[in-house]
C-alpha cells in the first residue's frame, strides 16, 4: 500500500477530506520520526512499539576468501507488535 492509498482508506473511513486525511497523516510521521530520532520509543495502542536500537560494531568474515571486515556500530529502527496484532495474523495465515 501506499501513501496515496493510505489516505484514500482513511479518508473514506473517517469521512474527512484527503487534503485533511494528508496533513493529520504529515504531522503524525513527523512527529513519529521527531520522537525516534531523539531516542525515545513511541508505543502504538493495540498496534505496537517502535523504537530505535543501538547495534555495536562487529567483525564479519567472508566465507570464500576469509577476508575480514568490520561493520561500524549503527542505530536501527524496531518493530515490536502487540500481542493481539501476532493473534490476527497468525489466525489470518493459519486460514491459508
């Protein structure tokens, strides 16, 4: 789905105006990425809890060549759904 989509689905679902649905949806991203960048973890009711993770430096070797080479230590955005959220989708695959 897209962005374009998005607003569409939550447009006809709220009965705003897309122009309405795309600022409320501008303002939550930005907030979202304003709360992650300065380390704090955001917690979505009955969705999930995004957060930014520290991954330390390490040291990979290349299978073939065995050349070693280091991966410096970087931040990484998490996902972790709420209980109810891996509920629906495991009922949701064990269907197909």
């Amino acid at each position: 789905m897209k962005t374009k989509d998005l607003i569409q689905h939550i447009a006809a679902s709220t009965s705003m105006t897309k122009t309405h649905t795309e600022d409320m949806l501008n303002a939550t991203v930005a907030v979202l990425q304003k709360e992650l960048l300065a380390g704090k973890s955001v917690q979505l009711h009955n969705f999930g809890l995004l957060e930014m993770q520290r991954k330390s430096a390490r040291v990979v070797v290349h299978p073939k060549t065995r050349e070693r080479t280091e991966i410096p230590e970087k931040m990484q955005l998490t996902f972790k759904p709420t209980q109810a959220v891996k509920d629906q989708f495991y009922r949701n695959n064990k269907e197909d």
